[in-house]
C-alpha cells in the first residue's frame, strides 16, 4: 500500500496510529483494540518506531501482526535520530521483506536510556534520512508537520522551510501534529501551499483520554490547550473518567466535522492504543453521513 495512491483516489482517507506494546499485558491486549478498530475500515494504519531503534523488535512485530494476522494495510515509521546507515537499511529492508511499500519518517527524541551513544554517522534530522532513503530505496515517504510549529524550531518560518526541505528529499505527504483549533491547521496549510508544498497534508486527532495525558502531552508535543477545550476540562469532575472520555469524544467530533466540511483528504486519529474514543467518533461521523458508512 502506498499512502500517496490512497490520497489520490479515495477522500477521505481513514488512518490510525498506534505504538508497539511493551508488556505482556499490553501485548495481550493489543490484537483486541486493532480487531476493535479494523470493524471500521480504516485504510491504513501506523506504527511508530522509537529514537535509536529503542523499540526496534517491538515495531517490527506490531506492523507483521497488522499486515499478516490482521491483513490491513500498514505504514511503517523510522525515526532518524541515533542510528547508523548499516542499521538504518537493516529495518528497511526488514520492512520490505514484509511487503510495506511506505515509511514515515521522524527525527526522533533522543533515548533517555542512561549510556545512550548514537552512532558517529546517524542522520541528526528527518530531511537527511528522507534523502538516504530516497537515494537507496522505492518506498513511498511521509514526514510530520507541525501546525502551532516543532517545539524545537526557532521559528515558524524557520519550521516551515524544514518541512520544504523534507519534501525536497522525498517526502510525499505530511501527516500533522494533532491540534486543538482547526485554524491552526488552515492556517499552516495556507502558508505550506504558498512556500511551493503541494504534497497532501494530512490532519492529526488526538481526543482527549485523560486530563493527566492531555496535559503532559500538550508540553511534550506543543499542541496548546485552547481556550474553549480548557474551558470544558474545567467543567468536568477530573475524577470521572468516564465524562472526560466522552468530553473528549465529543470535542473531537466537532474537530472533524468542521475538517470533513472544509474537504481535508483525510483524518489521522492518534489511538495511544486505544479503541473506544477512536471508533465512536467515526461511527458518530458515519451517522452523520460525514464519512462513508
């Protein structure tokens, strides 16, 4: 499956991301929330890969379970960060064995392992990775963009000339850092279409799950709380999970209806390998005939 292909032919496209489990609990667990979701019909789905190849084994399993137990068509993700051109094309090619035709690429946070030493010739951001692979290999690529700009970058104009750099190297499309105000993502697209990128840029959704992970997640990935979402968080009792669930259900709908309305060529839900909030919104879109039954 390539992702550009599906952006081409099929609006919108459906994709869900999630993370190799670590325990064996979470294992356990995991092939239930994918066969939860899979009810849906996404059309693909991801799986992240961690900085250094800190989950290296763990990512290899989770796509080859998606793709052979589940037959569902996947996306891979490397991240540049830590490791060498060897290793590099050793996943790689792991992923091409396994028939995965595109690789989303991240530079990857460096590993808070202590002793953590990345190899002398890593690649230290996603552009330079998105060059080797394009040079050595056929994948179809995708990169992050950042919609309220990467927490790192001097500035959002600085950010935005990284993202053209990315497409430059190979980058065929753009899945966003999820966002909390639908205009961050108008806005970033308008300012992407006038730098020259003309690749599809995909929206993220993160509902909120907890107030706890919401709030941390906001710091990590600087995504901002808005006004109106903090507004709803303070109205609701912290200790109730099951109304902050819902809370943040219902929050996300609205997100994608006003982006399903606006013609967006898809919606990227960030699972954190989870299942209830992801498949109620779509099927709350779906009876609202916003998205194909």
């Amino acid at each position: 499956m390539r992702a550009t292909r599906l952006y081409e032919n099929k609006k919108p496209v459906i994709s869900m991301e999630f993370f190799p489990p670590r325990t064996e609990k979470t294992i356990q667990a995991f092939g239930t929330v994918i066969d939860q979701l899979a009810v849906h019909q996404p059309d693909y789905m991801s799986v992240t890969f961690g900085a250094g190849g800190s989950t290296r084994d763990g990512s290899y399993q989770t796509v080859k379970q998606i793709l052979e137990e589940k037959n569902i068509p996947t996306v891979a993700y490397i991240a540049a960060f830590g490791l060498g051109p060897e290793d590099i094309c050793k996943v790689l090619d792991s992923y091409k064995n396994l028939g995965v035709e595109t690789i989303f690429v991240i530079r990857g946070d460096e590993p808070k392992e202590e002793g953590f030493t990345p190899h002398p010739d890593h690649f230290p951001n996603a552009s330079g990775l998105l060059a080797f692979i394009k040079k050595n290999y056929d994948f179809t690529l995708g990169c992050a963009g950042y919609p309220e700009g990467h927490l790192e970058a001097q500035s959002p104009e600085k950010d935005l000339k990284f993202l053209k750099l990315k497409i430059d190297n190979g980058a065929e499309y753009i899945v966003s850092q999820y966002f909390y105000d639908n205009d961050f993502f108008f806005r970033y697209v308008e300012k992407c279409r006038k730098l020259g990128i003309h690749v599809p840029i995909v929206p993220g959704v993160m509902p909120v799950y907890t107030l706890g992970m919401t709030r941390s997640l906001s710091q990590v990935c600087g995504s901002s709380i808005t006004d109106a979402l903090n507004a709803k968080l303070q109205a609701v009792d912290p200790k109730d999970s099951e109304a902050v669930l819902n809370l943040g259900i219902d929050f996300a709908v609205d997100q994608c209806r006003g982006l399903l309305k606006a013609g967006v060529c898809g919606l990227h839900f960030y699972t954190m390998n989870r299942s209830k909030s992801t498949g109620e919104i779509i099927s709350q879109l779906k009876k609202e005939s916003l998205l194909p039954a």
